[in-house]
C-alpha cells in the first residue's frame, strides 16, 4: 500500500488594507516625466503599495498609463510610514494633468 504524504505549510496572515494617508502620512510627490509633458500625456495610476515595518517595501502598479510609473514607484517608495509591525497593503491613486 503507497501513501501519500501531505504537509501543512504555515499560512502567513493577509496584509490588512489600510488607508494610505493615514498609514504614511509623510509622502512624497511624484515629479511629471519630461517625456509626458513633451507628449502631452494625462491619465489616472493606481498603485498598490506594501508596506511593513513602517517602510514602504513594494509597490505594484495596477493600472496607468507606463509613462508615469517609475515616477509613481519612486515617490511611494520614499514615504515615511508610521512604524506598526503589522503588514499592511494600501491603494493610492495619481492623477497626472498637464496645465
């Protein structure tokens, strides 16, 4: 008779949503691509961010416009996050318009 072997892996606890101003309330403004101005390039990016440890570790780009995500990207991952321990996941949109 064979068996078959399972094993339980630990399950590691969802990040808990939270809302992004108040999770880091010191953020950083994304600059405007030279190349969106020079393009004339609007739009709307939604971003993910996980942030652990008062630190934002990951940012996800959910939808947008490509131009503006390294922008987004580096701007999140500059904000000052208040220090909880616990994982948290957290949404932000950026609206881009030209003036």
């Amino acid at each position: 008779m064979t068996g078959v072997q399972t094993c339980a892996l630990p399950i590691s606890p969802a990040p808990a949503k939270a809302d992004i101003a108040l999770a880091c309330p010191k953020q950083v403004r994304p600059e405007v691509p030279t190349k969106a101005i020079d393009e004339g390039i609007e739009g709307t990016v939604k971003a993910e961010a996980r942030i652990r440890g008062g630190k934002v570790v990951e940012v996800r780009i959910v939808s947008g416009p490509r131009v503006f995500h390294a922008a987004v990207r580096n701007a999140m991952l500059a904000y000052q996050c208040s220090s909880n321990e616990a994982e948290i996941l957290a949404t932000q949109d950026f609206t881009f318009k030209l003036d």
